[in-house]
C-alpha cells in the first residue's frame, strides 16, 4: 500500500468539501487505488470551521513552511481566490518537490508560466482539473481523451452565475436586475458579482482550456471579453421570436489562417443546438475534434462536492504517477502572432428608428456597401411607441459590423444603436 500525506491549504466551501470526499472515500480508495491519502496539515484561520468539520486540530497550521518543510507531504491542494498568496505558496511547494493541485482558476491563468518552469525544475507534478467547469472532468478530455484528435474549436458556458441569471430572463420574462439579486439570494452570486457577470471567471477559463486545446500560452489577455450586464429582457425576447437562447460563451477556434480566435461574451445560439438546453447554473462544454468530431461534456460547475470531487480526483492522478505531465509550451514566450485580431459572426443589431422615409434603404445599402449580407430583418414596436428594426447578419468580420454602424447612427431618421450581439451556430 502506498502513503501519500496531503496538506490543504483553506477549508472553505471546496477545501471543506475536498475534506469531507477524502475521508469517506479514503477506504474505496485504498481498495481500488492502492493508495493511502491522509490530509496531514491544513493551512487554516477559521479554527470554528475546523471544529465543525471535525478537524483534529493538531493537524492546524498558519504557517506555510510548516507544510513546504514536512517530507511526510507530497501533495499539496489549494483553495484560495485570486493570485496571492497562492502562488507564492505553490510555488514554495513545487520548488520542495511537492505537486500541486489548485481549484484557482484567477490565479493558475495568469500564474501558469511562472507554476509550470517550477514544476518543470523540481519534477513534480501540476494538477488543476478543478479550475475549470467544477465536476465536470473538461481538462483531462482534452489531455488525455482527445489525444488523436487536432481540436479546432471549443465552445462553452463555462459560468453557472450567469447561466442561470440568463437562463431565467429567458423563461420569466425578468430583467437582469432582478434576477441577479434572486442569484444572490440563492448563493449562485457573490455581494460583488463582477468577476461573474462581468466575464473574467469566463475568460480565466478559456485561456486555460485554449491553450490546452491548442498547446500554445493563449494568456488572460488575448482573450476578448464582455460580460451580461447590458444584456436586455427585450432582446431576449426578439431572440427568442427568431429562434434563438441567449448564453454567456467562451469561445475559441483556430482561423482559416490557423491563429487563435479566443473570446468571451454573450451570443444568441439556436435553439435546437445542445447548448441552448443547457439551464440554470449548470455548465457545458462542446468540443470539436478533426477525428471524434463534437463532443459535450455537461454537469455542474461549481460547489463543493462537485468542484472537490475533481479536486480529489487529481489527487489520487498525481499519487499514483512517478512521472507528471509536463505543459513545456506554458515554459515559451507569448507568440504575439498567433492571435486574430479581427473576430468573424453573425450579428444581431437593433435600431431605435423614426419611420422617415427611405431610411430602412439606406441602412440596407450601408451594410452592403460595407460587403455585409443581410440574413433576416424585423421591425418590432417598443412598449412606449418606438419603432425598432433588427437586422441579423450572415458571417462577416466584426470590424465591418462596427464600421458600419458608425454610419449608421448618423443618418437622419436613426435614433441610436440600442443594441449588438453576437449569434453563433
């Protein structure tokens, strides 16, 4: 039987999750595994959350080399928000030897690089199946199972908060306001939801999934991103006359000019295609490979269990390997000229217009002078009077789209842009 001692940095909702999973799986594991975890040392304040899970306190530290410094330790999990001091922690780990397993997806985005050259130095292993869609094993899909597969494209909602902010203005009719504080209510959002809504959870995970999809750095950086805040109940509802859900996607693809396209934002999608099933706070990532061809992985995406059953399961990976997976392109410099510049979509566009003559004409001829197809056209009255006209657009590069737009709220007899949203097949 082989002993691995373990040590958990933070025993909040997934480190107390992650506790729980251990011990009542820690005989199937011996049985099944061959493989003896004990969680050794817990790196802790909240000494009242210790109690209530039951913690023999013995096993408490505040201090980090208490568990950098304990050969007994070979696997250290951590459970921290945001870059420090998480990283300097992993990194005093790695650099000792330790393999690493992290939940953090802010920090393993922006931290990856400096984390990989460590764990490549020392030669031991980095694990972080958890930083991306909770329970649903998305990272070990692309490492392993989709091995004979050149991946072209991902799409995900990668997001439970504002899936289920999104996914209810959708079946209630209710705006974002009021949907966000139901969110809060039930605990799917923070007090301050702006890493949710705002798009930069999203987007830590599509730089992650990206760059494993395609073995190149893809940094938080060169991912696009736009959250649902100015997302309104009326376009949903014209969305959903012409067919279409809305979700908050991350999105990547290699181009025709094989460079990387990587964005977050939302988008109207089919509503025959599998993610628009997807509801409420559960996530779902469709996969296209050269081979396999599409594949969705669905389940959910955050909470304690679900996140700490991923958290448990690169555990008993990482003890059960002598030699770890190595992630050499993380250890190369960012190649700026890997990266589109230019996005290509059809587009959603609504208008506030004054029913003047031949404006309808010249807006048409403006977005075929700027060599936009039109795919259909809506006219729809506002609930005070207003007319408003929507145009969706075939596929055509986003800086057409916004070019012309800028003519567009110039001519006389246009309002404004109210709106511009991306729709994806």
């Amino acid at each position: 039987m082989k002993k691995i001692g373990i040590a958990l940095l933070g025993l909040g909702v997934v480190g107390g999750g992650t506790y729980e999973i251990l011990n009542n799986m820690r005989e199937t594991i011996k049985k099944n595994e061959g493989l003896d975890i004990e969680v050794k040392r817990i790196l802790e304040r909240n000494i009242d959350r210790c109690k209530q899970l039951g913690v023999d306190l013995s096993k408490i530290t505040q201090n980090i080399d208490d568990i950098v410094n304990d050969d007994e330790i070979q696997i250290v999990a951590e459970f921290f928000g945001g870059v420090e001091p998480a990283k300097s922690f992993l990194l005093k780990a790695l650099k000792k030897g330790k393999s690493v397993v992290t939940a953090n997806k802010e920090m393993f985005s922006k931290c990856w690089h400096e984390l990989e050259t460590a764990a490549k130095e020392s030669g031991a292993g980095l694990y972080f199946e958890a930083s991306c869609v909770g329970g649903v094993p998305v990272i070990r899909t692309l490492t392993d199972s989709m091995q004979a597969n050149r991946i072209t494209s991902l799409k995900g909602i990668v997001n439970g908060t504002t899936n289920y902010i999104l996914s209810k203005m959708s079946d209630e009719g209710a705006d974002y306001e009021t949907c966000l504080k139901e969110a809060q209510k039930l605990g799917y959002a923070e007090a301050n939801p702006t890493a949710d809504v705002e798009g930069f959870d999203a987007t830590y995970k599509n730089s992650i999934l990206s760059s494993l999809a395609y073995r190149k750095r893809v940094p938080v950086e060169k991912v696009y991103r736009e959250g649902i805040s100015n997302v309104s109940v009326e376009d949903i509802a014209i969305g959903k006359e012409l067919g279409y859900e809305i979700k908050l996607l991350a999105i990547s693809k290699l181009t025709d000019e094989g460079k990387i396209e990587a964005r977050v934002h939302p988008a109207f999608l089919p509503k025959n295609h599998p993610l628009s099933s997807v509801k409420g706070s559960f996530n779902a990532l469709y996969i296209h490979g050269d081979s396999v061809d599409d594949v969705m992985l669905y389940g959910r995406g955050a909470g304690a269990l679900p996140t700490g059953s991923a958290i448990v399961s690169d555990v008993v990976f990482a003890a059960s390997k002598d030699v770890h997976r190595r992630y050499d392109f993380e250890c190369e410099e960012v190649d700026e000229g890997a990266f589109a510049t230019d996005f290509k979509s059809q587009y959603y566009v609504r208008l506030a217009v004054r029913d003047s003559e031949g404006t309808l004409a010249k807006i048409a001829a403006a977005f075929a002078k700027n060599g936009i197809s039109i795919r259909s056209v809506l006219q729809k009255e506002g609930k005070n009077g207003e007319v408003y006209v929507v145009f969706v657009t075939y596929e055509t590069k986003e800086s057409n789209v916004r070019k012309t737009l800028s003519q567009i709220e110039n001519f006389d007899g246009v309002d404004k842009v109210v709106s511009l949203l991306r729709v994806e097949e």
